[in-house]
C-alpha cells in the first residue's frame, strides 16, 4: 500500500518519538500542519496496519485523551 506523504510523515514522526504515544493535536503542532489533516493521516495509517488509537496519556501534553501509537506487531496474512 502506498502512503501519502502526510501518513509517512505522521509514520517517522510516531517512530521517533518516545513511546510512540501522541494524541492528533500534538502531532499537528510538532508537524506544523492542520489537526484534521493529521486526522486523516492516521486514518490512512490505521488502513495500512501500522498505528492503531488507544486511550491513553500522549507523550507530549500528558493529558488522558485518545492517542495514536506505533503498531509493535503486525497481523499476519491468513493465506498459508
């Protein structure tokens, strides 16, 4: 699948920071861009099975609120 360059973007950033943990509008600060843009970049990322959304405190504002993280494992392809 190919990402966009706001999902891959979001991806590195995820990646790079600790934990993994952010919630949307601290991504949009760190990244400069628009929340809603972020928004759908995590969508993307969900689709392509590389971030999923949890509750829980971001990185960042430290606040309890709906964040995304960086998948540590994949799902396996059912066809064997």
């Amino acid at each position: 699948m190919m990402l966009s360059e706001a999902a891959t973007s979001t991806h590195s950033f995820l990646r790079a920071i600790p934990n993994s943990v952010a919630c949307e509008q601290c991504v949009a600060t760190y990244l400069g861009v628009d929340r809603y843009d972020v928004l759908k970049s995590v969508r993307e990322l969900i689709q392509a099975g590389l971030v999923l959304c949890t509750y829980g405190e971001c990185t960042f504002c430290h606040e309890r609120r709906l964040t995304v993280r960086v998948r540590t494992e994949r799902r396996q392809s059912s066809g064997n």
